[in-house]
C-alpha cells in the first residue's frame, strides 16, 4: 500500500462513527475553536486588567517613603504576577490538531473543558491567596498610621469591601465551573459517553 493510499485509509477509519456519537467531528471542532477563542479572550482580559492594577501599586511603591506600605506593594505586585504566570500556565488554551479523528477530537475537547473548570474550582490557590499576603501588609501599614478610633472603623469597611471582593470573585469562577461542568454533561449526553 503506498502513501496515498495508507492517508486515503487512515482518513476513512478516522471519520467512521464512534459507537454513541451523535456529533460530528467537524461540530466538535467548532465547539472547541470557540470555546479556545472565549478563554483566550478570558486571559488577556485578566493579564490587562493585571497590568493595570500592578501598574498602580507600582506607582504606589515609588511614591511612599514609609518601609511598610512600600512591603504592602511588593507583596501585591508578587501576587499579581504569581497569578497571570499561573494563569497562563494553568488556563492557557490548547489548540485542536487539526488531523485528529471524531472520537480522538472529542476526547480533546473534553479534557480542555475538564482543565478549565478545574482551574476555576481551584481558584483560591492560584488567583485569590496569593493576593492575601499584600492585602494583610496593607492592613498591618495603614493600622500604624491610625490615632483615631474613627479611622479604624474606616478599616474596617475597607476589610469588609475586600472580603466582598475575594467572595464575589470565588462566587463569580464557581459559577464559571458549573458552567463548564454543565458543557462537559451535555457533551457526553450529546456522545453517548460516560
């Protein structure tokens, strides 16, 4: 059998249907170019946005005098970081290739909808903690500024402001998880699998 031949073969046997499958290769394939496009356009959101607020603190650092805020905006700047790195290793997307099968380009398809709901169950450890450490040198820095009992009341709104944040966003990427544990159901209900 020559060449010709042999890729003729191997593209028959790849586009026979796999038992339970109701999609089509070039269906999944469309699922999952968007699906890349959507977290691609998730990552440079959150790497802007990054920048941005690294782009603050920074400037905070360089305008304070007081060894305790410019710890503060160390420690946030590190986090930023920790969390895009993290974020691009983790969540980047992976590209489908183009010469695989149905049930190979299915199998693909779902473990990248698997690795992205992962990482959004998992966010306290790569993207909400890492922020911790500069938001307690903040906490500490601004309570050594305060005389006033009024200003610790102040303090307190802001800790509070920033627990709704923390919560809102752990809230926000586990409903972001349903969402995505709710394609990969209706995937294998679509496929037959699982």
């Amino acid at each position: 059998m020559n060449e010709t031949q042999n890729n003729q073969a191997q593209q028959i046997w790849q586009s026979q249907p796999v038992e339970g499958m109701h999609m089509s290769a070039e269906a999944i394939r469309l699922r999952a170019g968007k699906f890349e496009r959507k977290i691609s356009r998730r990552n440079l959101r959150e790497s802007v946005a990054a920048l941005g607020v690294v782009i603050f603190f920074a400037y905070s650092f360089a305008t304070t005098h007081d060894i305790s805020f410019r710890a503060a905006w160390a420690l946030f700047i590190a986090g930023m970081i920790w969390m895009v790195v993290q974020l691009y290793r983790q969540g980047s997307p992976k590209a489908m290739p183009s010469d695989i099968g149905s049930a190979t380009c299915l199998e693909f398809f779902r473990s990248e909808l698997v690795r992205q709901r992962d990482l959004l169950r998992n966010v306290w450890t790569w993207y909400l903690i890492p922020m911790v450490p500069g938001y307690l040198a903040l906490n500490v820095a601004t309570a050594l500024q305060f005389t006033r009992p009024y200003r610790w009341a102040t303090l307190g709104l802001i800790d509070l402001l920033f627990a709704a944040a923390f919560i809102g966003a752990w809230k926000l990427n586990a409903y972001g998880a349903r969402c995505l544990q709710r394609s990969i159901d209706d995937l294998d209900s679509a496929t037959g699998s699982r």
